[in-house]
C-alpha cells in the first residue's frame, strides 16, 4: 500500500488528532497519502492490522515504523530521522 518514499496516513474528519496531524503534515509541506476512513470503512482493518489498536490517527512512515495517535512533537522527530523535513 505505500511505497519507499511515502508517508500514508489513515484518520477521518470527525477525529481532532487526525485533523492536527493532517494539518501538521500540510504546514511542515511532507507529502502524504491520506486514507478516509469514513469514505472507505474497509481501510479500518488495514490500519488496525498495522497498529493493533483502533485508535487514529495510524502514521506509517516509509522505513515501515508507525505512530497511533501521535503528538505533534513524536511526528517532528519521526520525520527529522527520517530527513523528510
């Protein structure tokens, strides 16, 4: 589902820690697949199965880590090692 080089984030719109990461994502200019949960309810399972968990935001990073619900200071670090910002 995601390629070396690409984030791919799986949130939904009434969800307050998936509109700050988006929107963390957005201003820091890292591009980013977003996966709507809401349009595509199936996308829930592939997330839980990346986490384990059925809290969102899920952020898989290309080096195939992950965040759950992440701050917006654990998403900075992330994307410093991985030199995307």
């Amino acid at each position: 589902m995601t390629n070396a080089n690409e984030i791919t984030m799986f949130g939904a719109e009434w969800c307050r820690d998936c509109r700050r990461t988006k929107a963390q994502l957005d201003g820091l200019g890292v591009a980013y697949t977003y996966v709507d949960l809401e349009a595509d309810p199936s996308a829930a399972d592939v997330a839980k199965e990346i986490s384990g968990r059925t809290n969102i935001p899920v952020v898989v990073y290309p080096d195939a880590s992950h965040h759950v619900e992440p701050s917006n200071a654990d998403v900075e670090a992330k994307l410093r090692e991985l030199s995307l910002i």
